[in-house]
C-alpha cells in the first residue's frame, strides 16, 4: 500500500508569481557611489506542523530608512565572528557547492559555515529565536538548514547586500523566544494567509514563493534541489539556478 501523499499547499493570491513580478520590475538607476555588496544571510523560521505554514517575523521599525514598517525575516550581515563556529553537523557538500557558487570565496566550507552563523545569530538577536537544534556558538546542526535563494542588491544603492535565505522548520511551540534588540518590532509567528495580505518585499514574497513550491514537491530538505538566484544586470533583473 502506497503512503499517503502531503495535501498540496495552495499559494495564495500575493505570494504566487512574486519571482515574475521580480523579474518584470523596471530597473531604477542608482544614484551612489558604486560599492561591493556585503555577504549578508537571512533565516526563515517556518512552523508548518498544524497545516498552514506560519513564519517567524518581524516589523521593521518606522525610524528605518530602509523598508520602514514593514515585516521582514531576521538576518544582516556576516560579522568576522560568525567564521568561529564550530558545527556540530556540518552542510552535505552539495550545500556548500551552492552557497559559495559564484562568489570570490577561497574557502568554500567555511563560508557556509559563515553564512549559517549569521542567519542563526540574527534570529537570536532581531526575533530571540533560539533552536536546541541548532545552538549558534557550538553544537549546531546545519544540516537543518536549507539554502532557498539567494539576492544581490542592484549596484549604486546607498547598502547593497548579497543575501542568502536559509530555511529552518520548527514547531512554534517547541522554539526558545526571547526579547530581541528592538531592530524589530510586532515579532510573531505570522500564517500564510496573513502574510498575502501584508505589503511585503518582493524579494520576501519571492523567497516564500520558492519555499512552497519546495515542501509541494518534497524538495525543502534536498540540498540538490534548484535554488533561485536573484539579481540585476545590465537594464533589468535576472534569475539564474545554482
């Protein structure tokens, strides 16, 4: 007898096509001086143990002169300190192939390691999200941490970062919640639905897109599964696969 399959996870209207939509945007010319983007990660917490997905995040206070009231995952940029982690499981090699493709690192394990510090470090102190899964000094178990996409900031922008989106599946009850550092403001476990409704980035309707489209094919855990790279060249945005 064959196992059940998953129901499939509808899209809702806001959050499907978000990559299209991406993709159609018309490139603004930046203004700034030209700068290199920053290697930055972000850590989508994701609690989808009671049927419609729910994520852990946060509104960006009114004062930001970036994105200001709107909700957004944890993460910023990889600090020297995050290369100090010592896994206690480390990325399958098909992950690291992934996060350090097209980048000008020299060593490729331990920048993933890098970026998976960051993203857990992040949610530690934006959410005070702590996971006995994946202890962000010692201990961590990376291999619950799935590469979704990737996006690099257009050139000339006043912060540009190259950001990679890791997933983290928890059960929301089972997660450690601490107060944060008042980067963020509202933290909450938001479903879905909610999130369709709320006037998010792009690039966070996109990395939610990219999500479902993986826990529909099985594919959220795979570290071979395609992951989108968002980008801008020449007069408009691209996509590529890593």
């Amino acid at each position: 007898m064959r196992p059940r399959r998953a129901p499939r996870l509808r899209v809702p209207e806001g959050i499907a096509g978000a990559t299209g939509e991406y993709l159609a945007r018309p490139l603004r010319v930046g203004t700034w001086p030209q700068r290199p983007a920053r290697d930055a990660a972000s850590l989508v917490i994701l609690d989808d143990s009671d049927g419609e997905p729910r994520f852990l995040m946060g509104r960006r206070a009114s004062g930001h002169v970036f994105l200001p009231g709107v909700l957004v995952f944890p993460g910023g940029r990889v600090e020297p300190q995050d290369y100090r982690i010592r896994p206690g499981y480390d990325f399958p090699g098909a992950a690291v192939a992934k996060l350090a493709a097209r980048s000008r690192t020299r060593h490729p394990a331990a920048f993933a390691r890098a970026l998976a510090a960051a993203a857990l470090r992040e949610a530690r102190e934006e959410v005070g999200f702590l996971s006995p899964a994946c202890r962000p000094e010692r201990g961590a178990d990376l291999r619950q941490l799935s590469f979704v996409l990737r996006a690099l900031t257009p050139a000339k922008r006043p912060r540009r970062f190259d950001t990679r989106f890791f997933c983290l599946r928890c059960r929301g009850a089972a997660a450690i919640l601490r107060p944060g550092d008042g980067e963020l403001e509202d933290v909450s476990w938001y479903a879905l639905g909610a999130l369709a409704k709320e006037d998010l980035h792009v690039v966070s309707r996109a990395v939610i897109e990219t999500l479902m489209d993986r826990l529909n094919t099985g594919r959220l855990d795979d570290p071979q599964a395609p992951v989108p790279f968002l980008f801008a060249r020449g007069s408009g945005f691209q996509r590529v696969v890593l």
